[in-house]
C-alpha cells in the first residue's frame, strides 16, 4: 500500500512494487538462514566426533573451479549425440531387430547380415569422440585432478596451522 502510494497508479508502478518486494523477500530470505542438519550421530559413551571444515578457496582454487565448471560444460555439449548419431543407432537397431527374424541361412539372411554388420562399422565411426571431444576431456581430467590437489593441500596446511595443542585429561581417583 505504502509502494502502491510511492510510486503512483498504473502497470509500470505495479511492475515497480512487485520488483521492490521482490527484492526485499530475497534480501530478507539472504539474511535469515535457517540451520541446516549435516549429519546425525549416536554417540556411545567414550566416543568422539570431529567435524574438519574445509578453508576458504584460495584464489587458485576459484579460479581451477571456474575452468572445471566451464569444461564440464563444453564436454557435456559436445557429448551429446547428434542427429547422424541417432540416426546411425535407429537404422542400426533395426537392422539388428530385422536380422533376429530371419533364418541366417537363407539368402535374406545372409544379405540382412551383411547390411547390419555394415550399419555397425557405420555406427562405431559416427561414435567415434573427436580430437576436440578428446582434448577437452584430458583437460577436464588434468583440472579436476589439480584441483582435488590443491583442496588437499590447503586442508593439509589448514590442519597443520590450526592443530589443537591438548594436554592429557588427569584422573585421579580418589580411594
């Protein structure tokens, strides 16, 4: 009502209002978190549980998360089966369906066996991954694995600069 007076009457007002509340709700929701379960543990008596948070990203890290993002992306896209793929697989299916009908000694046979084992070397060529989908999964291999690298090294270094200094419990008991 308050906005509605704000801003005026008419469809770009209402736009506005609706824009500003909007807002405040993903402000508002951004703010106020609610607490979110990890895990639930029984724990016996004598029993430990240790919880390690991972650091903060480094700027490293970010920045090979962003390319392994990024390349995950293009392999997908480039995975995807194209339309002479599909096509290959529909002829090729039902050549193999037709083939399983016919006796394989008869001339039918032979000829559908010809045509199906043709229709798979066809196949296999259109599966076949191009240079680009090859090079673009090795990348994809060599920055998940400097990236799992890097995340174990700083959770190494974290663990070495934040260790606990504990001193032993003293019991003593008393007769």
């Amino acid at each position: 009502m308050l906005l509605s007076r704000l801003f005026g009457e008419g469809m770009a007002s209402g736009v506005v209002v609706r824009g500003t509340e909007f807002l405040g709700k993903e402000l508002s929701s951004a703010v106020q978190k609610e607490d979110q379960d990890v895990t639930r543990v029984r724990l016996r008596a004598g029993e430990s549980y240790t919880v390690v948070a991972r650091p903060p990203a480094t700027r490293k890290e970010r920045k090979l998360a962003k390319s392994q993002r990024s390349l995950n992306r293009r392999f997908e896209s480039l995975n995807r089966p194209t339309k002479s793929q599909l096509r290959a697989a529909r002829k090729l299916s039902r050549a193999q369906r037709r083939l399983s009908r016919s006796a394989p000694t008869t001339k039918r046979g032979r000829k559908r066996a010809q045509k199906e084992a043709a229709l798979g070397r066809r196949f296999d060529q259109k599966m076949r991954p191009s240079k680009l989908q090859l090079r673009v999964a090795k990348d994809l291999t060599s920055t998940t694995t400097q990236l799992d690298t890097s995340r174990a090294l700083s959770l190494q270094l974290a663990r070495r600069r934040n260790r606990i200094r504990r001193r032993r419990t003293k019991v003593t008991v008393y007769d």
